[in-house]
C-alpha cells in the first residue's frame, strides 16, 4: 500500500512540473517581431518562373471570343480569292480570313471585340457584296501588350 501511495505521489509530482513547464514554455514566445533568413536565389527563381508562365500563355491570351464580318461563303476559291483581293484594296486595315470549311470557302474579316466596332464596316462592305455579308461571333487574334494584360 505505502508503494502505490508513493508512485501515485510521484507521477502526480512529475505531471504537476511539466505542466508548469510547458505553461512557461509557451507563454515566452514573442510575436512582436519575424525574423527571416531566405537564400536569395529564391527571388532569382521565383523571377524566372514568372517569364515562364508568361511564354506558355502568351498563346492562350492571344485569342478571344470577339466578332467578325463574314463576307462572302462560296465553293467557288475564284470567287473567294477575288473578294479577298476586294476587301484588301477598299479596306486595308481590315485583316482578312479565308478559310475551307468543307464545301465552301468562307471570307471574314476583322478582329472586332464588340458588335459596335463591327458596325460602320459592316455597311461599307455591303456596298462591294450586296448579300450574305453578315456580323457573326467567332474566336478574334488579340495582340497583348508587353505587360500580358489585353
């Protein structure tokens, strides 16, 4: 009986004074202040990951969804080439898309964010192609400045 009283004591002893411990331990933590040391070559590479990530998403950026003028859908590739010819001579700065989508060829021009901008062109253009030219959504080339914002 006298030796379970005194293990008893001692463990009770021994909890007590790891308590306190653990209790001075954890209030002298100070948080007033960080110190850290860092290898400066985590900066260097850090600086080459963003130049990385800039390259491998200067191609996603560079298309939207935006607006084009479809000119002219034929099967005829004369007639197409020739209304390309047309829309270069009368509207220069106008980039112009000649594309085969089986059986015809389709003629659209402009990279135009918004319908609006689209607009004034779609009337000049009338004026050479009296029919089937239309203001139609499709995916438009944008060219990101050098900051990578559009």
């Amino acid at each position: 009986m006298w030796l379970f009283k005194n293990i008893f004591r001692m463990k009770y002893m021994i909890g007590c004074v790891l308590l306190i411990l653990s209790h001075t331990l954890f209030a002298q933590t100070d948080t007033s202040s960080v110190v850290v040391h860092k290898d400066p070559r985590i900066d260097m590479l850090v600086k080459k990951q963003i130049q990385i990530n800039e390259l491998t998403t200067r191609d996603a950026r560079r298309y939207v969804q935006g607006y084009r003028i479809l000119v002219i859908s034929t099967n005829d590739r004369n007639k197409a080439t020739n209304a390309k010819i047309k829309i270069y001579q009368e509207f220069p700065e106008l980039k112009a898309y000649l594309q085969w989508q089986p059986p015809y060829m389709k003629l659209k021009v402009g990279d135009f964010k918004n319908r609006d901008e689209a607009e004034p062109y779609l009337s000049g253009i009338q004026r050479f192609f009296t029919s089937g030219v239309y203001i139609i959504r499709d995916v438009i080339e944008v060219n990101p400045d050098k900051s990578g914002t559009l």
